[in-house]
C-alpha cells in the first residue's frame, strides 16, 4: 500500500526525510537530484505556491520517492525523484507522483510545466506522455578539463559584496533574465537565500564594471565533493545596455581563470541549450565538450482541470504542515531551470540546478 502525502510546508522531519532520500539518489547517480533553485525552497520548507509529494510505502521507514511543485518566472517547476531501491517500481510510482503533482498546479490556477530529467531514457519519453508531457528541448551538460591555456581576459573584476552590491545586481539579472523562468523575477528573499547556502563564496561573485554600472558578472561555484572536484559556471550575465563588447566570453574566461588558478580546479562545467548552436559552438571553442544531457518535458494544465492527476492504487493527505544571457557572441546563462545557469544568450545551468530533474 502506497501513500503519497502532499503539503505545501514541510517540517522539519518531513525536510529530513526528503534530504536522506536526496543524498541517497546523489550517491547512486553521481549528480545533484534536485535544481538548486528548488533545493533552497524544500530546505526552508517551502515557500508560496509550492508543494511537496512524498511517497512512503507500507513496511518501509522512509520515502521512496519525492516530487516538487515550485512555480517559477513564466513556469511551473516539477522536480522528481525515486528511491534507487526502489526504481524497479518507478513505472508505477513515477506517474503517480506526476498525476498528482499536475493536480495540484491545475487547483493553483494551471499553467505552463515543464519537468527536467537527467539522461533521459525511452522510458522517460513514455512516463512523461503518460500524463500529457511532450519532450522539449535538451541541455548540455559541457566540461572543460586541463591543461589550461586560455590567456586571461582584460577586465577589471571585483568580488561581490552581500548588502551593498544586492540591489544593483538584482536590477542587471532581472534585466538579462526577463524571458527565463526561474533566474528572472528575482527579489531580496531569493537572493539572500542562495547568499546563504554554504557553498556561496562572495570571491567567486564576480563583477564587472563600467561607466560606474555593474555591466555584468560571473557567479561561480565549486563542487568539493563531486569527483573530480568541479567548479561551475553558475550563472554569467551581462546587462542588455552593454551587448555587442564582447563582454560574455571575457566574464566566462575570467570564471575560468578564477576557479583554476584560486582554487585550484582542472575540470568547470556549465548547462547550455542544444538548440544555441552558436553558444555550444562558442564553448567548444573554449575548449569545453559534451558530457551528458538533460531533457524537458513541457505542457500546459488548465485550471481546475478534472481530477485526474489523483494516483491509482494510494491514498493521498493533503495538509499545510509538516547562463548567460543577451551577448552577441555568448547566451545568458543561470541556475534556473535546468540543471544550471544561462544567461549570455539563453541556456540554464544550474551550475547547480539546477534544475527539475527526475532520476
């Protein structure tokens, strides 16, 4: 017997249980298994208009699945993931963790949706049309190892400064990012959120200036316990009033630069969108290549569709408790909705999350 409980604001066990189950997928998989955008929410247990399903099975003492609802910028988010003991099952447990997660964004008015999932499989392809997803658009995964032989690039640089530099940023990503669902429409909470996580390191905030504006920048990351250890490209963008200089390779080389020669890492990665061809073709010209490949899966809900998102074969609880972007020559890219950032033209990577993946 299966129950699938749905909150929108997980406690404190219920946050536990989620991150076990988590850790458990990233240890099996060798990958983050929820978009970092959407890991900072379920961590704070949720914020408006999110809900959190998770799976629990008769006889077991832990979940074996979960699935997050989040809306974003100009979408709704599902991120999923299931139990690796339990994957044998994920033709029954997945759709109906996914009928229900679409219930719920049709009681909270419908909307666009879109699903991200590592590697995808024919049987990713099937569960996704088995509650009305069609296959959208890919993201590539792209590294870049040593040896290092990128000249640096001629731009005055700073590190962020959390308090001071907020508003100014905010105004230039909000600005680069108007079109993306989740790295556009930010505001202090979102930003003060990721400021906090334990991995920010204000160093790795870089900023570019010019006639007394921020121009643009590139936020990075470093994966310590990834392996090898990986630095990211976790978000670069530059302000649309200063396209066409050049600027967006200059801020991706100087992440480069900045990761390798500070803290030491051969191997960055970064998400761009297959379709860029002129942004996958300027990342290979850097001397990045294809490492794997995530999927989207979109559609459209309507508001109070008919219920049909409800499982068969569980019950349900419902409760409150518990990139780089307009570039000439470089796609936008951010975290948002993929597995990492995009910015410079277009492409998410969640240098972190990023991304609504299901495993």
């Amino acid at each position: 017997m299966r129950t699938l409980d749905i909150k929108h604001q997980l406690d404190t066990g219920d946050v536990e249980a989620v991150r076990e189950l988590l850790a458990l997928a990233e240890r099996a998989d060798g990958h983050q298994a929820v978009d970092e955008h959407r890991w900072v929410d379920m961590a704070q247990g949720g914020r408006q208009s999110f809900a959190g399903l998770v799976a629990w099975e008769s006889g077991h003492h832990h979940p074996v699945g979960y699935t997050q609802v989040s809306r974003g910028h100009h979408s709704w988010a599902l991120d999923m993931v299931i139990d690796p003991h339990h994957r044998y099952d994920a033709a029954s447990i997945g759709p109906e963790m996914l009928r229900a997660a679409i219930a719920v964004i049709a009681r909270e008015g419908g909307g666009h949706v879109h699903l991200w999932v590592y590697q995808p499989t024919t049987a990713h392809d099937e569960m996704a049309a088995g509650v009305g997803l069609r296959q959208g658009r890919d993201l590539l995964q792209m590294r870049r190892s040593a040896p290092f032989d990128l000249d640096p690039p001629e731009l005055a640089l700073r590190p962020f400064r959390p308090g001071e530099d907020d508003q100014a940023w905010l105004e230039v990503n909000n600005r680069a990012f108007e079109w993306h669902p989740e790295q556009g429409g930010w505001d202090a909470e979102t930003l003060g959120a990721r400021l906090q996580e334990p991995w920010f390191d204000p160093d790795g905030f870089l900023l570019h200036e010019r006639d007394g504006r921020l121009a643009g920048f590139c936020w990075t990351k470093v994966h310590p316990d990834a392996r090898p250890p990986l630095g990211e490209l976790y978000v670069v963008a530059v302000d649309p009033d200063f396209q066409r200089l050049g600027l967006g390779r200059a801020l991706v080389v100087a992440g480069l630069h900045w990761l390798h020669r500070q803290r030491g890492l051969d191997t960055t990665m970064l998400y761009v969108d297959a379709a860029h061809q002129r942004a996958v073709g300027l990342y290979q010209s850097l001397g990045f290549e294809v490492d794997h490949v995530d999927r989207a899966y979109v559609g459209d809900v309507p508001a109070d569709a008919l219920d049909a998102g409800h499982a068969h074969g569980g019950s349900h609880r419902e409760g409150e408790g518990g990139g780089h972007q307009g570039e000439e020559d470089l796609p936008a890219h951010g975290a948002h909705e993929g597995p990492a950032g995009e910015a410079a033209d277009g492409h998410p990577h969640q240098h972190g999350r990023q991304h609504g993946r299901q495993h």
